[in-house]
C-alpha cells in the first residue's frame, strides 16, 4: 500500500499545480519526513507534512522535527535513537572506526595489572591500562561500560593473586567486588585489600603479644621449679653490665618490671 506522499509524487507534473505548496518541497525534505514517519509507525499525511514545513520555516532545518508528541513513548524512543545514531557518526568520523567493545581478554589484563598495583600499594588505573593495550580513543567509552560477568571471570581468574587471597583469607565478610564498572570493581577489591591488610596486621601484634606472654611464663615456671629467684639473677645480670631488656628476656619480667626493681634497691650497673 502506497503512502499519500508517494501517490502525490507519482503523479504528473500538471496535477501537482493543485497539490499544497508544502508537496513542492526539494526531494530530499521529502524524504526526511518519509524516512521519519516510517521510523514511528506513522503515516504520512497532510497534517504531518504541515508540522513538517511549518517546523523547517521556524529552524530552517528538518534537523530534530519529529511527527510525535514529545514526552510520547513512541517519541522519546525515536529521540533515544536518533541520538544514538547521531553520537555513533559523531564518533565515526572522528576516529574512522567503530566504538571497541571491552573483551573478557581485556578485562582479564585491566585487572591483572591493578591488582599488581593494589598488591603495591598503588591505586589501580584502568584508562592507563586500556591506553597501554593501545585503546586510547576508546578509553572513557570503554572504562565506563558496566561490566560486572566480565569482572567476576577476571577475579576468579586471579585467585591466586597475592591481592586476592589477603582478601580471601581474611576474617572480613567479602560482598560483590565484581558489581560495576571496572574502576568501581578495582575500588572495592582495593578497599577489602587494605582492611584485610588492617586486621591481618592486628591479628599478628596479637600473636606476637600472646606468644611473648607465653615464653615469658614458662621462663617464671622453670626459675620457680629450680627454686630461682629471678631478683637474683637480675643483681648478678646487672653487675656483669647487662639491660633491662636483656635481664628481662632472661627471668620472664617485664622491661619496666625490672626497671622498677633496679631504681628502688639501687643496683649499680
């Protein structure tokens, strides 16, 4: 079935006299409002075409026009992808080549690389990354792209990584560090990584304490079961030149124990 703006250009050149002057529009201005029409699920007809000249006599251009309502579903989507198509020629012929899709490869050495620089103590750099694999014009469009799968297979891929077992074996409660972004996914293992760091470390001074605890008591024990008295063995520790760490090392007290007890009785050193 022909449209009424195809009917009018079939026919002869003597009836166009008695079509609306809006018909004798250069061909390509009727194109445009075809091609647009079609675009919405709207045919071309005479009220349309109106809007249309009417539209193109305020702008000087069809450049924007649309036959439907703005705020309409049909119309907002035609805008969505009017702009889509405009930014997707924008960015052709800037760069002379389409947009580049991340790779699960990419994604895999992106957080490779951070997860050397969080193991280091660096913050990570995903567009430093993408411009060294030589993705530079792509880089913002690429680092920006949601890619949460991608994310998941390169963490599980890096198990193995320092970075990555700190995180692991810790006491923390580990969420979704592949939720987002690459960026934001290397945001969150960092931040997990330095807090697993955090306790791992309070866990160690704890150990230490406990263990120092320990060896001191068992020293006390043995000095008590030989029925030595480590005051003693301090005055004979203190007379030979020795410390309060070494005296304290050696009868299982406490450095500021041991200090305390030479400043009271005296001992020369």
């Amino acid at each position: 079935m022909t449209s009424k703006l195809e009917q009018l250009r079939a026919m002869p050149a003597q009836d166009m006299t008695t079509a609306p002057k809006v018909y004798a529009w250069e061909q390509q201005d009727g194109m445009t409002v075809s091609v647009v029409c079609r675009a919405v699920g709207i045919a071309v007809s005479t009220p349309v075409l109106d809007k249309a000249e009417a539209f193109k006599k305020k702008h000087g251009t069809l450049e924007g026009w649309s036959p439907v309502a703005k705020g309409s579903l049909a119309g907002d989507l035609f805008r969505i992808e009017r702009e889509a198509a405009r930014q997707r020629a924008e960015v052709l012929a800037r760069h002379g080549k389409k947009p580049q899709y991340i790779t699960a490869q990419q994604v895999c050495a992106v957080f490779g690389a951070g997860l050397d620089n969080i193991a280091a103590g660096r913050a990570p750099n995903v567009s430093a990354e993408l411009r060294n694999m030589g993705d530079t014009p792509w880089s913002n469009t690429v680092r920006a792209k949601d890619t949460s799968k991608l994310n998941a297979a390169a963490l599980a891929h890096h198990a193995e990584h320092i970075a990555m077992q700190t995180i692991n074996t810790s006491a923390l409660v580990v969420g979704e560090l592949h939720r987002g972004t690459m960026a934001a996914s290397l945001k969150k293992v960092r931040t997990q990584f330095l807090n697993a760091q955090t306790v791992q470390a309070i866990e160690d001074r704890v150990t230490a304490r406990i263990e120092k605890t320990m060896a001191a008591q068992d020293i006390r024990l043995t000095m008590l079961e030989e029925g030595r008295c480590w005051k003693a063995q301090a005055a004979e520790m203190r007379a030979a030149g020795k410390g309060a760490k070494a005296i304290a090392a050696a009868t299982g007290q406490s450095v500021n124990t041991v200090k305390s007890w030479v400043k009271r009785n005296a001992v020369c050193s």
